[in-house]
C-alpha cells in the first residue's frame, strides 16, 4: 500500500465561508510599509531573501490556493510584526480548481494535487494555476496591502490538461508550468508586469508516456513539481513513478534555457532508488533536495553539461510516515522535511544528509503539508488538519496554530507561499 494513503482525514469542519465570490476585505491595511524592492526569487519552501532580514514596520502575507471546483481562489493572511498570521482575504482565480482522485475514483480528501508549488510569489508576482480550467494565472501584489491582489492580464491556457505546480525565473522572466493531466508536459509563459503571461511556444514533451487520467489519479505517479535552478540554467519538473512490482523509479525532467528561451527537449533521469519524486528545493545550484515519502529525502547533484542528475545522499527516516514536502533555511543551514501523517519535522544537515533532532509541531495538526520559509526563521505550513502551523525554527518551538474552518473546508486547500 502506498504510504499516502494511510494519510488520516483531515478534520472536516463545517463550511462558513467568510466571503463568496471574487470579493476583497480591505480591513485594517495599514499605510505606513516600508517598501523594499528588488529582493531575488524566492523559492518553493525556500528562503532567498538576505537571511535573518527584519523587515520592520512592513505588512507582510501569506497565501494559499483553495483549488476548488465550484471556483478557486487565492486565500491571503497577514502576516504580523510577531510573525503570527490573521484576517484571511479571499481573492478570485477566475477559474476552476480539479480534485484528484484516488485508485478507487473516489476524490482525495486532502492533497487535492499532489504537487509542491501551486502558489509562487516572486518580488511582486503571484502566480497560480486553475487546475481545472487548465490555465495559468498571475496576480500583482500591493507592497502596501499585501493581501491585496490583483490580477494581471487573464488566465492563460497552459496547452495541456490539470496544471499542478508553477515557477517563475526572474533571470528569464518566465514562468513555467508542469501539466499533470491526461495531457502532460511543460508551457513556458513570458511575464510582462503590465499584461501578464503571453505563451512561449507550446507544450513542451515530457518526453515519454506519462500515462496519467483527467483528474490525476493520485497518489501515485502524478506530476509533482516544477522548479528554475537558482541561476536559470534550465527548469526541472518533477514527477512520480509507480511502486509496483514492476517499480518504475520518478523522473526528472530538464529543459534548457538558451538565448533566454526555455528549450523543447526534454532530458529525462531516472534514479533507481527514487520512486516518488517529489518535494523538492535547491540548496545550490548543483544540489537539490527532495522528499520521498517511501524512505525519506534524497540529496541529487546535477550535471549542466548533461542536465543529468545522480544521487549523492540516500537519507532514510525511520519511523517517518509521509515525508511530501520541503523546505530550506540557508542561514540556518538546515533542510525540513515536514511528516504529513504526524506531527514531527525532520530535519538535514545540507552538507552530508545527516539528520538533526526532529522538531515536534502540535499534534492538532495531523502532520503539515506544502511549507515556506519568512523572515525570523519561521515556517508557514499548511496543516493536514484545517489549519496553517507557524513554527519558529531557531527556536524550535510553536508560535501559532491559524484555524482555518472559518475560511471552509480543508479538502480543497493547497500551496504555501510567502510574500515577501
Ligand atoms: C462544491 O459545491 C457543492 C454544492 O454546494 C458542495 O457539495 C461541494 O462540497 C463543493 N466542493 C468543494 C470542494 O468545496
Ligand atoms: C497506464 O495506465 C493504465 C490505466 O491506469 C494502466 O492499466 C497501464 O498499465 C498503465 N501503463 C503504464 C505503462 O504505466
Ligand atoms: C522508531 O520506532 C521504534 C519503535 O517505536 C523505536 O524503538 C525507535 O527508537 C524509533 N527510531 C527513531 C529514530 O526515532
Ligand atoms: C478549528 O475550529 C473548529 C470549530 O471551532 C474545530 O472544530 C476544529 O477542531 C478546529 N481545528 C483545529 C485544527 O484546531
């Protein structure tokens, strides 16, 4: 049996929407931000910004995808001086969200995606996918009311079936999408800050037979993730294989950037030991980490020349339950690989693999799911129960448990990004 799905159910509350439609809050914006521009990409659970930077006296937020059938929205937080969040706002994606199922055609309770970046803010950008209207979205964020959003241009076809993870390179202004549908590959989209996306060139190949269904049927062998190496060298898109027997490993999937163009062939690497491809962020340009929820994490080193990757650590976690999701803090020079089945963060020393203490989180959250990194060291998580966890990782203690069942239920939600 897949580990995922031993997954518990996430606690279902009783829907009391504070908002329908494509409605604003603009309670308690403040005027009086500090601005600060020109900070770099920040990545899926990662933290690029100047480590430790106190951004004083400024709004900060958080955001998450209700990635909903009946229509999805961006959910936006705030994110206070203490680092605790409030006054959820819910801002229309004008489109659809799809709901994979499990082996049985039954919907997922939760994981609604199985992917890691479905939400990615970069300097004042948002972007999103409306992974059941098979398009792509970006939003412009207002330094001065962050969780207020607004659309850039309209959604964009992303050419293919059930987009599940989006990245965006500052370097290329590109942002490109991975398809996880029975229509799979990779679409690359300009980014004008004024008009939004325009499509460079259509979808590009995987390369071979992904074999997936519209809905995904998940958690195996679903599209996990697509991710820019630091310097955009190329984009990477991640996906799942099958455990078997016979297993086939997960594949990863490497497209070039050249003359500031995303490239059309695909070069694919399959690790032996690696089935489920998944969580994964940078830790150099040469080195990624990425969570496997059949043993752990793995360390992979790449080679440009190629855009081959090989395993250079195999990090197995004993006892972990479903290690998905990823994250990184260069100052603290630590990766996490949060357990969505408990609540435990394991926790690796980036340079050998080795593995710290874990951290324990609030056992009210049932294990935390797609996770990102803010200032002060604290890590933002969406929990498997109906509510985001705030954990102070220099500390290693809790600093908040955000209840989400005023927002409504949990089956829908996914993402985890950070602005700014
Ligand atoms: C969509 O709306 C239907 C009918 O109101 C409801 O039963 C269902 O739970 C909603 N789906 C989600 C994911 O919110
Ligand atoms: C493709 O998917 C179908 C339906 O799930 C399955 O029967 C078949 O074995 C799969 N083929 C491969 C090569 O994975
Ligand atoms: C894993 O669980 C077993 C049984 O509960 C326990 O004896 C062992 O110490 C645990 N290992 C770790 C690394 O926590
Ligand atoms: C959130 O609040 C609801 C309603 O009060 C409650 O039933 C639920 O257990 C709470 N969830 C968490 C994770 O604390």
């Amino acid at each position: 049996m897949h580990a995922l799905s031993l997954l518990p159910l996430a606690s279902v509350a009783l829907a009391a929407p504070f908002g329908s439609g494509p409605s604003h809050s603009f309670g308690g914006g403040p005027d009086a931000h500090d601005h600060w521009f020109g900070h770099g990409s920040f990545r899926h659970g990662g933290h690029h910004g100047a480590p430790g930077h106190y951004y004083g006296g400024m709004t900060r937020a958080a955001y998450f995808l209700d990635n909903n059938p009946n229509g999805s929205a961006i959910i936006a937080l705030t994110v206070g001086e203490d680092g605790q969040l409030s006054n959820p706002v819910r801002t229309s994606t004008n489109g659809y969200g799809a709901i994979s199922v499990n082996p049985d055609g039954t919907p997922r309770a939760v994981d609604t995606l199985s992917s890691q970046g479905s939400v990615t803010v970069s300097g004042d950008m948002l972007f999103t996918v409306n992974s059941g209207s098979n398009e792509v979205v970006m939003f412009h964020i207002d330094p001065r009311d962050p969780s207020h959003l607004t659309m850039v241009g309209s959604p964009a076809s992303t050419m293919g079936e059930v987009p599940v993870s989006v990245d965006y390179s500052h370097e290329l202004r590109t942002a490109c999408v991975l398809n996880g549908g029975a229509v799979a590959g990779v679409s690359c989209f300009y980014v004008d800050p004024f008009h939004g996306l325009s499509a460079q060139g259509s979808m590009r190949s995987l390369g071979y037979d992904f074999n997936q269904t519209t809905p995904p049927t998940a958690p195996a062998g679903t599209a996990s993730q697509i991710i820019f190496d630091p310097a955009s060298k190329a984009v990477f898109a991640i996906l799942k294989g099958y455990a078997g027997p016979p297993a086939i490993p997960g594949s990863i999937v490497a497209y070039r950037a050249e003359n500031g163009m995303i490239g059309k062939e695909p070069v694919r690497t399959q690790v032996s030991d690696i089935i489920n491809d998944f969580g994964s962020v940078f830790l150099s340009e040469t080195r990624l980490f990425m969570t496997e929820v059949s043993f752990g994490a793995a360390i992979l080193d790449i080679d440009y020349d190629t855009l081959k990757l090989s395993e250079e650590e195999h990090i197995i976690v004993e006892n972990q339950t479903a290690i998905c999701w990823s994250a990184y803090d260069e100052a603290l020079n630590t990766a996490y690989a949060p357990d969505a089945g408990a609540p435990v963060v394991y926790t690796v020393n980036p340079s050998n693999g080795a593995q710290n203490t874990p951290i324990a989180v609030p056992d009210e959250t049932q294990g935390l799911f797609d996770s990102a990194i803010g200032s002060k060291h604290y890590m933002y998580s969406l929990a498997a129960a109906n509510a985001i966890n705030v954990l102070d990782l220099e500390a290693e203690k809790n600093v908040q448990l955000f209840n989400l069942s005023s927002v409504g239920d949990r089956m829908p939600f996914t993402g985890l990004a950070l602005w700014p």
